[in-house]
C-alpha cells in the first residue's frame, strides 16, 4: 500500500503555475535618472551659522558678574564663562530657536530657567541680564 501523504504535494507543484519570464528590460535609464537627481543643488539644505549673541551679566547694584556661565543650548549646548567685566559672547549661533540660561556659582547658586531665544538668520543681538537676589 503505498503511503497517502506522498501524493500531497504533486498536485501542490502542479499548481504554482509556469516559470516567470525573464526581465529584458534595459535599466541603464532608471539608473541614468537615480544618477541626476543627486546632483541637484536642493538634495541637502545647509542652515548657516551667522547669528550672534552678546551681552553683559549684572548683579542687583549694577556691577559685574565675574564667572557667570551662560549657555545657548539646541541640540548641543554651547557654554561661555564671563569675565571680569561680566561681558559674554557667542558667535556662529544658528538662525532658530535656542534655550537661553545663565548659571551663577560664585558664592551664590542660582540659575534662569531655561528661556527659548528665536534669533534669526544673520541676527546680532545684545541680551543684558541682571542677577536677582532671592
């Protein structure tokens, strides 16, 4: 007797159908056109970096602050220190959006909340802050 299940899977191959015909179709144009679109100046948008920021930190009777860290924050913050004249700077800033915060550390601890700043493109703009005491 033969066995049942060996006669399964003829009737299964049988109807998958014919063989597909072969692809003769010439790629060389899809790929010509892949080729072009690269080339075209709008592939990759370059956001220059031509904002600036400065500005001079200030303690409650007008002098100074030495030491403040301030720092302009996007994907990747950017910190400067200010000197004896309380002034800092930051050049080459993107034109968008950033978080704007100054820390205190010298003797009194205390920093902004982190502030959104809008600069725009080719923007130089002067920011003071006064440091408030609590």
């Amino acid at each position: 007797m033969r066995a049942p299940w060996l006669l399964l899977p003829l009737p299964l191959l049988f109807a998958c159908g014919e063989k597909e015909a072969t692809d003769d179709t010439d790629d060389s144009q899809v790929e010509a056109d892949a080729d072009a679109d690269t080339d075209s100046d709008t592939d990759t948008d370059v956001v220059e970096a031509n904002a600036s920021l400065s500005g001079t930190i200030l303690d409650v009777s007008g002098a100074p602050v030495q030491g403040a860290r301030v720092s302009m924050c996007k994907q990747v913050c950017r910190t400067v220190t200010t000197g004896s004249d309380g002034v800092y700077a930051f050049d080459a800033l993107e034109p968008w959006t950033h978080a704007f915060e100054v820390v205190m550390t010298a003797g009194d601890d205390w920093s902004t909340p982190l502030v959104p700043l809008t600069l725009e493109d080719s923007e130089a703009r002067e920011l003071d802050a006064v440091a408030l005491e609590f």
